[in-house]
C-alpha cells in the first residue's frame, strides 16, 4: 500500500495554487505595461486618447487580474500652429470621416490636408469635407462651415461617438490648432514602474513556487 502524506498534498495544493495566482498577476502585468508603453510612444500624437487599466482580485484562489483596457475620452489642450488645414474641437464630439467605400469613422484629430480632388482629408485619406478647395483660402467657421474667399463650400460635421450630429452649441471648431495627446506622461512613466515592479515580484514568486512544488513531489515519490 501507498502512503500519501497529507501534509505534504496540502503543501502541494498550496504551491499549484501559488503558481496559478502568479502566472495570472504576470499576465496582467504584462498587458498593462503594453497598454502604458502605448500611451507613452504617443505623448506627440494630435487629440490621441489614453487607455487606462482596472485590475481586480481573483476569487478564491488570490493574485489580480486585469478587468480592463478602455480608452479614456478625455481631451487635450489646443496648440496653436499656425496651419490654415489643423483644426481641434473645443468640446464634445468628434470628426466624421467616410473612405472611399463610404464607410464612417471618428477622430478628434484634425492634422487635414487637400488632397488632388480638393477634398479635406486625415492622413489616412478619409475624407472629411469633399469639394471643398478650390484654391482659395479655406476658413472654417466655428460651427463647422467651411468657405473658400468668402463662398460656401461645405460643411465639417462633428458627430458623438455613435455618429449622430453634435448640438452646434456643445463644441466650437478651432482652425490653425491641433489638439494635444491627453497622455499624463509622470503618472505613465510612473505606472510603468509598478508594473515592472510587480511583474519582477511575480518572476520569482513563480520560480519559488515552482522550485518548492518539485521538492514536495521528490518528497512523495
């Protein structure tokens, strides 16, 4: 007959339970920091909006796990540029942008340039306003009315996130700025200690429950 230890089966059930709440805090860990270092490489990014992380605890069996990765909605400060074809909200909302297969989507950044058909189109070359350039001057008007010396082009429509047109009374277009990245680059730089931090802790809390759980199994062999 085989004697099993009981001790030594809880001390084994303890150390798999270690190894289970470490490897979940590594993930965690790991994505956070991948989530932080994206905020960080875009500190200079016009009207870029942060993603924060919310961890939890793990029932029953200890350690954290990340809840969540959203995108704050949050807006930056309005540099000034001096670029008749940078524009930023000020206030709600977003830019409505269609490609070329007439689907829609949604930014606040607005470093706009004129493409050859003289559409104002993003950087990707969605387009924003079509034409609207006709060599002239473009001046926007605070409600998003385009004109070229002084003749009605177009419009620049600023929609919610769900794509249905803003009050005019809730944002105002602002032509030559560029809205700012809302990245806090001290808490970033910050909270990426931490998860370096913890994610090293977790290393060798792993290692050692790894190392222990193998000695326990010698032990019962």
């Amino acid at each position: 007959m085989i004697y099993i230890n009981p001790k030594r089966v809880k001390e084994g059930y303890e150390m798999i339970q270690s190894l289970y709440s470490s490897s979940s805090a590594l993930l965690a860990y790991s994505k956070a920091q991948d989530s932080t270092a994206h905020n960080i490489a875009n500190v200079n990014t016009p009207a870029f909006q942060s993603f924060s992380q919310t961890f939890s605890e793990l029932a029953n069996q200890g350690g954290v796990k990340l809840n969540s990765v959203r995108t704050d909605e949050g807006t930056g400060y309005l540099i000034p540029t001096g670029n008749s074809l940078d524009f930023s909200i000020n206030g709600n909302g977003y830019f409505k942008v269609t490609d070329a297969e007439g689907n829609e989507s949604y930014t606040r950044r607005g470093d706009f340039s004129v493409d050859a058909a003289g559409d104002l189109v993003t950087k990707d070359g969605g387009i924003v306003a079509a034409g609207v350039a006709d060599g002239g001057r473009l001046e926007i008007a605070d409600n998003g009315e385009i004109f070229s010396d002084g003749a009605y082009k177009g419009r620049i429509e600023v929609v919610d996130k769900n794509g249905n047109p803003m009050p005019e009374d809730s944002y105002g277009i602002e032509q030559g700025t560029l809205e700012a990245s809302d990245t806090d680059i001290a808490k970033e730089i910050v909270d990426s200690m931490v998860y370096l931090s913890s994610y090293k802790a977790n290393i060798v809390t792993t290692q050692t429950a790894d190392q222990m759980l193998g000695t326990i199994i010698d032990m019962m062999a």
